[in-house]
C-alpha cells in the first residue's frame, strides 16, 4: 500500500512536516516499510526480522521508564483526552517513525487509515517498541498504541477511556 502524502493538510499550508509512505503486506501481516521525509531527506524503512532503520542507522525505541519525562503524539482528540505530555503533528507515519527513533515515546490514534500507520507499525516493532493488533479492526477506522516496552502498560492505562 502506498500513501503519496501523509500529513496532507500540513503539506498544503506549507508546513514542511509530511511524508511519503510504502508498507507491504502479506497475509494481514506488515513485512516491510518505508517512510520518507523530503524535507529532512530522512528515510525510515525496515523490513521483519531484520531491524530499523534511520539513513543506513539502527534505530532503536525510548528507554526511558517515567512516563512523566515521556513525550507522546496524537490526533486533536488525543491530545484533548490526555493529560500526558502531548504533541500533535498532523503526521501520524511521522510520529510512528519517530517513536521507532526514540524522538517520541508513544503514539495513539482512533479511527485512523491503515495506510497511514501500516509502515509505522513494522518500524517500531522491528525497533523494539509494542503495537497492538492493527489488523483486527477495519481498514479506515483502526485505533492504534504504540510504544517501548517499559512504558506501554503505563501509556494504555492512561488511555483506558480514549
């Protein structure tokens, strides 16, 4: 699947926070994708069992414990739900990518596009990070959690009414 252009509306005002997305998926599984940033000239990409990647650089998730000196994204909604420290970028394959890096800790989203989020997923789980099953819920209307292991139980009790 391809996204020519997540984050749209940024793109459109000029906001130079957008990118281009490819996932490919075999048998309701993600095994590989790529998220491109043309502004940065930041290419993430990962491929199963074989890592991610930032330009040729592992990446690996946040290893960090507190989820008080955490930094996490979301919609508008998400960021009116919750009382963590929020962002909203407007780019949601942005935002997975950079919780694979480490920039950000977690992401969470309601009713998203699959092809929005499916490169993300394999990012950050191939940088170690958690997603939960995307794959469970239709295509245009998926609500998905991701983040590192030492804090996802943490960021999924906070969001327990979202």
């Amino acid at each position: 699947m391809i996204d020519p252009i997540d984050g749209t509306t940024n793109f459109l005002h000029g906001i130079p926070h957008f990118a281009i997305c490819i996932a490919l998926q075999s048998k309701k599984e993600i095994v590989s994708g790529l998220i491109f940033d043309p502004i940065k000239d930041e290419m993430f990409f990962a491929e199963k069992d074989k890592g991610a990647f930032l330009n040729n650089q592992r990446l690996r998730v946040s290893k960090k414990n507190s989820i008080d000196d955490c930094l996490f994204s979301s919609n508008h909604e998400g960021v009116k739900f919750s009382d963590l420290n929020m962002r909203y970028s407007g780019c949601a394959a942005l935002d997975l990518a950079y919780v694979a890096s480490g920039r950000l800790d977690g992401f969470f989203h309601n009713n998203i596009n699959l092809w929005d989020v499916a490169a993300g997923e394999i990012l950050v789980k191939e940088a170690g990070g958690l997603v939960n099953d995307i794959h469970k819920f239709d295509v245009n209307k998926i609500d998905i959690r991701a983040s590192s292991a030492a804090i996802n139980d943490k960021m999924l009790e906070n969001l327990v009414n979202f």
